[in-house]
C-alpha cells in the first residue's frame, strides 16, 4: 500500500474527538481491490486517467488535512459502511464533474489514517446514500 506523510497543522473535530495536530497523515485504500481499480484508472481510457488525477488530487489534499472534505452526519450513514468497516465517522470529497470520494478517519497517539472507502459518480452516489 503506496502511503505518505504529511505532517498537519492543529486541527480537531469535535463531534467524533478527531484530533489533529502534528501527526503524521497517511491515506490508504480499503482493500486491494479497491488500490487496484485506482491504479487501472491511470491506464484507461481518458475520463479514466482524468478521474485518476482527480483522485491523486484528493489524495494530496487529505494528506494535508484530513477534514477537509465533508462530514457526512450519521444519521445518513448507509449501513453497508458500518456492518462492513466498523466506521466512527465518514467523510465526502467532492471531485470534478459531480464524483464523490467517501474516507473515513482512523487516529492514534502515532499518525492518522485517512481510509478510503470508494468513490462513485453522482448518480451512484445518491443510490447509495438514498437521496
């Protein structure tokens, strides 16, 4: 799993005592299925390798603050993310031309770890969450 560091500014969110201030910040796939439709993207066709790059993007960014994305309240969590992750808190990353990029965040005394979950159009992004 390709992660990097990036050391945050202090920074917390409240509502799921995520705490963050000079820990180093990692993002990383759910699984390998997941990392490996990432990395296919890049060899696709072009709105695959555009959509590579705005996931690279999305990627950049987390890394540098983790809640800059979109707290998603949990009482529009669809139950697939929990009974499958165990998630405490989830967040959307809006990507260009209407995509969407959930992650949550796990931390520790050490690092954190921003985890991404999946990204989808918009369309399969409002099935999901029942829009």
């Amino acid at each position: 799993m390709g992660t990097r560091s990036h050391r945050n500014p202090k920074n917390t969110f409240n509502g799921s005592q995520i705490t963050i201030s000079d820990k180093p910040a990692y993002v990383a796939f759910i699984d390998e299925k997941l990392e490996s439709s990432f990395e296919e993207l890049e060899e696709g066709k072009f709105e695959d390798k555009t959509l590579h790059k705005f996931i690279e993007r999305a990627i950049r960014d987390i890394k540098e603050n983790p809640l800059c994305g979109i707290k998603i309240p949990k009482k529009l969590w669809p139950k697939t993310y929990i009974q499958n992750y165990g998630v405490s808190n989830l967040w959307k990353y809006d990507l260009p031309n209407a995509w969407r990029l959930i992650y949550t965040i796990k931390t520790d005394e050490v690092m954190i770890l921003n985890i991404i979950l999946e990204w989808f159009n918009h369309k399969d992004y409002e099935k999901r969450f029942k829009y």
